[in-house]
C-alpha cells in the first residue's frame, strides 16, 4: 500500500522492455547471419560473441547461433561492422516487407 | 526545564531532538549559528547524524533531497541569497513529495547585498508548493521545528520554518526545552512511504509527458498534471493536519494555540493588525497603548503562511472595520503579499455577507531598517481613522 | 588488480531492457550496459538530465532495472553524496552509489558539485560520459567538445577553445582513482570498475562516447570511430591511482607498437571535423606527437 501510494503521487516508475515502444520499427536494414561463417556455430561452442557484446540495444543473444530480437533492433549495424569474419551483412527492410507482404498474399 | 538561548539554538535543539539524521550545512549569515551549533552536537556525539558541509545551497538541498529519498530524515537552513540559490532545488523537493525540514532565518535579498531582516527571501518561495511556518519567538522556533518533522512526513511535503534574522536568530530568550522523552513520544522514527533501494528498485523523478500512459503493468499512471493536481490538494488538506499536530502536541507537551493564527486582544477589536513573525509581538505594545486611548485594535499574527489559512483569517477578521497589514516584503509590481492574499480570502469569504473590511498596507522594515515601535503605533493610530492608502505605504524611508 | 575480463567471462545478467529511446547505434547504450554488469545488483544509480535520463525511459516506464534518482542538472555528485549519507545511517554501506552524468553535466554544471563531493572525499564512483557536446538537447558545444567540431551553435566556425581536460582537473583532488574509458573498449571499461570500486573516496570515470547524430558517422562505425580516437592517440585510455599516472588496455600497446594512425583518419570519420584546416589538423598532429614523445620517453 505504501509504494503504491508513493507512486501516485510522484514520478515513479518500475522497470520493463520498450519504453520507446517497438523500436524495430525504426529500422531500414536488418542483420542477417551466415552461420557458415560465424565462429560460435562453427566450433559449436561458446567463442566470439563480439556481436552480442557490442549491441547497444542488447537484442542479440548470447547463444549458438546469436539471434536478434527483431521487435527493438533498431538496425544501426555495429554488429555486421564488428563481425570478426564478417558472418552479418545488413538487408534492406524493404525486403523483408516484400517477402512479408508475398507470405500473406500466398495466405490468403 | 527553562533554558535561554538564542533563536538559532532555539532551532538546533529542535533538530537535535527530533533526530534528524543528515544534514547538509552550507554557512549563510545570520543562519551560520544553527548549523554550527549542530556540527558540535555532531562531533561530540550528542546527535547520530551525517553531516555534510556542502559546496553550496544548491547542493546543500541536493544532498536533503536524496537522502531523504533513500529514507532518512533530514535537515538544512539558510537564508536570502542562498535560498534564492537553492530554488530550483525547492520546487523540486515539493515536486518530489520529500518531507525536508528547512529552517529559514529571515534575511533580506540581493541586490544589492543586505545581511540584515526582512522576509523577502522566504515570501518569494511562496509558490514552490512548501509549507510555511512562521515564528514569533524562541518557543515557536523549537516547537514548530518539532511539530514540522511531524507534519511534513505525514503529508510528505516539504517545510520552511521561518524566523527573523537577528531579531529572533541572535537575541536571547527563555524558553522551555522539550524533553526527548517526550519528543520520541511525538515523533516517532521515519518510515516513508517509499524509500529508493536496491530492494525494490524504480526509476525517481524521470520525464513526464504532458499526457497519461500505461505503466509496465499495462495500468493508466497519472500524469505530470495529476502528480501536481495532488500536491496541490494534499496543501490544502494540510491545513487539517496541522491542527491535528497542533491537538497531538498539546496532548504530549501541554502547550498550544490555534495552528493557523495567533490572536491578541481581537474578539472586541474593530481594527485588526496583521503580520508574520516577530512584528506581531512588537505590536503588542502599540496595540496596548492605543487601547488605553480607547481604540479598540487588536493583532492576528499568521503563523501558517502556506497553505494559506484563508476560511480562519476571513474569519477572524469578519465584522472587522479594518485590517492593517505590516509585511517587510512585497510581490514587486503590486503589493505586499500577505496583504493581496488576506483581501483575496476576505473576498472568497466575506463578500456580499455585509461590509468588507478595508485593508491598510504598510511595508517596513526592509534590509533591517529600524522599525521604531513609535512609528509603528502612529502608523497604526492613523489607520484606524481611516485608510491612509490604497497603495502599500511605507513606514521608515528616508528619501 | 582486476585480471582482464574477456567477453566470455563477462557476466551475462543485463540490467537494462531492450527498446530504450537511445538513437540507433548510441555509444552510451554499449558503455552504459557494460558499466552496470560491473556494478552490479547493490547499486544505486544518480542521473542529470542527460542522453541518459532519456534512455532510462519516461515516466513510468524505466528501461533500467537498478533503483535510479534523478536529479537537477548542477547537482549529481551531491545527490550521490545524499544517498551516501543514508546509507551509512542505515548500515548499508555494502551498496555501490554510482553517478552518471553527461560530459555538459560534468565539466560546465555540474563541476562545482563534484569538485566539493571529491573534496570531501564522499565514496561514490562518479562516471562522466563524454560525448563532447549537449547531445541530449540537439548538439550544443560544452566544456568537452574538442576544438573544430560544428555543433548546432558552433555552426560554421567550429568550437574554438579547447577541449577540457576534466581528467586532470578530477587528478589535481587527490583522488584514490581516476581513469579514462571508451565505449569501443568495454572491457576495459569493466575491468577499471572492478579495479576502482573498493577504494576510498569518490573514484572519477571517464568515459568517451562515440555519438552517430553529434558527431556525423553511420551509427555502424561508432565502434571503430571510438577506437580510431585511441589508436591516433588523440584520446588516451590510463590510471591514475594514488597518484600515478599508467596508460592502459589499447593505449599501452601504442607504447610498444611506437605507431599511431594519422589523426586526420579520425577526423575525416565524422562530418563535424569537416572544416578543421590542414594548418589544424597539422597542428594537432604535432601536439599529439609531443605528448607521445613524452610518453615513449618516460617509457625508456
């Protein structure tokens, strides 16, 4: 009762994902990975993870193979730029509409 | 047990009594003696309290009011230009619902540098959403720096407890030290509604948006507008607490009055004179001259600034002939403050119930001029014939 | 001293989430999660209106998950030394207090407040992070921006002052621990936390922060950009503990590689160095070689 009063009454706010709401959706590129060429997936075993480290928006995970949480990456490519053996490439969004937009029509 | 002391000890006794525990010092005349007479219960042990010598008032309220938002009970003082200083931090201490006491030693502002009394320093933050209290004596300045801790953590808002530089600060008078005993009885430890913790970890005081929004657990928070909204109303209700501080601290210490005015001599008086702090007592002897020459005048000292006691001044001053008000301050461009705010509630109150009293404004005593009890009683003498202005007249100058 | 931390071994709890307002590519973002895994969950975090008051969320969302004070912009290191004051009456002085503050917050208004807590040897880690202009506010030149950068009012000229060495200034208190970081170095970054945060007094973290809008970069540079600043040796990664004064990490390297990359490398990586002279640049080469001349020297 106490907090809850507090909070009512001043600015008081509890912690969770997307304050900036779906910030995906400012994206123009999206990384894409090779896992023929990323290091963890080919010795199968925890290395590198250079992508993950430098994420500043930490969509990338620490697994075998590293994914992107595509709701808030914003695109900004430091991942495919710090990429030892370059394995991520930056995609235009656009394709990914295109291919969105021809899933659904196939749907339909 | 009777003491005397002066009104800076007066106030660090308070303070000592009701077990502050941080403190943020920064050395302003005439405040200079309260917080040094702190630091000495501090280093000899007879207080349990952090006390930081700050770089500036600015500081010295930031240290106030995180401290106080991690959950310790906490405590500043100054005066004029460091108050001036610190005002970015007073409206944010109010905005952030922080119960800091802050003892005010009245002093005039620059420019041009005054170190002397008058009470601009302390009306010019009349707005910021702090309670005020004003003192008359030594008594006051220790209950009512007592009877703040009290108030401003059960409404968590913020306190300035003000008393005339010099006037008060540095004379000496008797006055009764309230045990501790007694004091632990009235004023139990803190215990805040939130204290800010790894425990229970939140975001404090971050940006607001003009409009509502859901919280992480999808509920509609209020707003920036609401957060005001209820400092705003919880001002108000505090005219309630503070008479039920005023009632808690009759009950444990056996001394109290009105929580909002202090009267003398009004029930049968056709002219009242008004006035925060020290004046009022000053008064007092004109007032007794006069009544003795058969003029029925009396004196309303007004102890609770803010929130304004509007519905208990109007009150006393219904079926008044006329209101003097004496302020050494003004709100620049217009009038004395207290004189706007006391016609302001006469209007809300008394207006179409019969005859409103006229109100007098004098203004005196500003950067300390000498405020001769002489004058005091001719300039009330000639009010209570008649009004002597519409606009503040003031008593003193020598242009 | 800390060994170094490599990514492997760095632990993996976050405490900020996903989804923050920072722009695309924020050099804040990297050092500031770093940081706070170096940190730890005991802490408590102060912060001036700053690129990161915005990227801790509004009202009442919060993207970190430690207990945060926001605070008047002049005031952060009072603030931190507040909290401190209340937790040594509560007998929990086990919990970190860690102020982080913008470089405009720091070494314009917010020094005053800072030079006191470090006199006063108030325990707190005060970590400025040194994007080099008034980012949050639209790009605004501060005390830190370098000399030559356009900002949104140093727009055709350049700023014309130098860049102020708050480091040093931090240096002249006596202070148990001052060191300089890079959000291209995070490593680095939390090994300097770990080494610093069990000793006394109020520690000074510097922090460079590579900045997409501010500085004129695709934001997928920005690690490089901020490693370009330190291999020219235009920015230098050290310690100063109790005194003495040790380059460290990727700086220390350049001791023994005896080979900094041309400084104008750096600057033709950003779009707000673009009207520095040659004669400017030039000259800036030749301050960076005399500082290094000393540096290989004291080396000998």
């Amino acid at each position: 009762m106490g907090t809850r009063n507090y909070r009512r009454k001043t600015s008081h706010s509890e912690n969770g994902p997307g304050d900036g709401g779906r910030t995906g959706s400012w994206r123009v590129e999206r990384p894409v990975l090779d896992q023929s060429l990323c290091i963890p997936c080919k010795r199968n075993k925890e290395a590198c993870f250079i992508c993950w480290l430098f994420c500043p928006e930490i969509v990338i995970s620490r697994t075998i193979p590293p994914k992107v949480d595509l709701e808030y990456c914003k695109g900004c490519g430091i991942c495919a730029e710090e990429c030892p053996t370059k394995a991520i490439t930056m995609v235009d969004e656009a394709k990914f509409s295109e291919e969105d937009t021809e899933k659904k029509k196939k749907k339909d | 047990m009777h003491i005397i002391e002066n009104g800076n000890v007066a106030a660090a006794l308070g303070v000592k009594l009701c077990r502050a525990n941080v403190i943020a010092a920064y050395p302003i005349t005439p405040q200079t003696p309260l917080t040094e007479r702190l630091s000495e219960y501090v280093e000899l042990g007879q207080m349990k309290a952090e006390y930081i010598p700050v770089e500036s008032e600015h500081s010295a309220l930031a240290v106030c009011i995180a401290a106080s938002s991690a959950g310790a009970r906490t405590f500043t003082a100054t005066s004029a230009n460091g108050l001036l200083y610190m005002h970015e931090q007073v409206q944010w201490a109010s905005g952030a619902r922080l119960p800091i006491v802050m003892c005010v030693v009245n002093r005039a502002v620059g420019a041009p540098w005054n170190v002397w009394n008058d009470q601009q320093d302390s009306i010019s933050q009349r707005d910021t959403g702090w309670i005020q209290i004003y003192c008359s004596d030594h008594q006051q300045i220790i209950d009512s720096v007592i009877k703040a801790f009290w108030l401003a953590e059960k409404v968590s808002i913020p306190i300035m407890v003000c008393y005339d530089g010099y006037i008060l600060s540095h004379t000496y008078m008797p006055f009764d030290l309230p045990e501790q005993e007694k004091v632990d009885a009235f004023l139990p430890p803190f215990k805040p509604d939130y204290a800010l913790s790894p425990d229970e970890p939140a975001n404090l005081n971050t940006v607001t948006l003009p409009d509502v929004r859901t919280d992480v657990k999808g509920e509609l928070a209020h707003g920036y507008m609401e957060i005001r909204y209820l400092l705003q109303e919880e001002l108000r209700t505090t005219l309630t607490a503070a008479a039920e501080a005023e009632k808690r601290f009759a009950g444990i210490f056996g001394r109290s009055g009105d929580p909002y005015i202090e009267p003398y001599r009004c029930d049968d008086a056709d002219y009242v004179a008004v006035g925060l702090g020290s004046i009022t007592y000053q008064l007092r002897v004109c007032v007794d001259l006069l009544r003795k020459e058969g003029i029925k005048v009396g004196i309303m000292g007004v102890r609770f600034y803010r929130p304004f006691p509007d519905a208990a001044i109007a009150n006393a001053l219904k079926g008044k002939k006329g209101v003097i008000v004496f302020e050494k301050a003004l709100s620049y461009g217009y009038e004395g403050a207290l004189a706007s705010d006391l016609k302001s509630a006469l209007y809300e109150h008394l207006a179409g119930a019969g005859t409103l009293p006229f109100v007098q404004n004098f203004i005196l005593g500003i950067g300390g001029r000498e405020i001769r009890t002489d004058d005091l009683t001719q300039a009330l003498r000639a009010a209570t014939k008649s009004r002597v202005s519409k606009e503040p007249t003031w008593i003193g100058l020598k242009l | 001293m800390q060994a170094k931390t490599n990514i492997l071994s760095l632990p993996t709890q976050e405490f900020v989430h996903p989804g923050t307002r920072a722009c695309t590519g924020c050099g804040l973002a990297i050092a500031y999660r770093v940081g706070l895994k170096a940190l730890g969950k005991d802490t408590m975090l102060v912060v001036p209106p700053s690129c990161l008051t915005v990227l801790q969320g509004l009202f009442p969302v919060a993207s970190t998950k430690l207990p945060c004070l926001n605070v008047t912009f002049a005031s952060t290191a009072a603030a931190a030394t507040g909290i401190l004051a209340t937790l040594k009456t509560q007998g929990k002085e086990h919990i970190t207090v860690a102020a982080w503050a913008g470089d405009g917050g720091t070494s314009d208004i917010g020094l005053q407040a800072l030079s006191g807590a470090a006199e006063r040897g108030d325990n707190f880690i005060y970590f400025c992070y040194d994007n080099e202009g008034y980012m949050n506010t639209g790009v605004q030149r501060s005390g830190t921006t370098p000399i030559g950068a356009i900002t949104a009012n140093t727009p055709f000229k350049g700023k014309l002052q130098q860049k102020k060495d708050v480091p040093a200034i931090m240096a002249a208190h006596n202070l148990s621990y001052v060191a300089t970081c890079s959000a291209a170095y995070p490593l680095d970054l939390y090994d300097k936390i770990k080494n610093c945060v069990n000793l006394p007094g109020t520690k000074y973290i510097h922090i460079h922060i590579p900045c997409p809008p501010g500085w004129g970069y695709d934001p997928r540079y920005g690690i490089k950009i901020g490693r370009l600043a330190v291999e020219t040796g235009y920015y230098d990664l050290y310690e100063i503990i109790n005194g003495e004064f040790k380059l460290t990490a990727a700086s220390e390297k350049l001791v023994e590689k005896r080979k900094l990359v041309p400084v104008i490398e750096y600057f033709r990586a950003q779009s707000r160095f673009r009207i520095l002279t040659d004669m400017q640049i030039a000259d800036i080469q030749n301050q960076i070689d005399k500082k290094w001349a000393g540096y290989y020297k004291k080396d000998e």
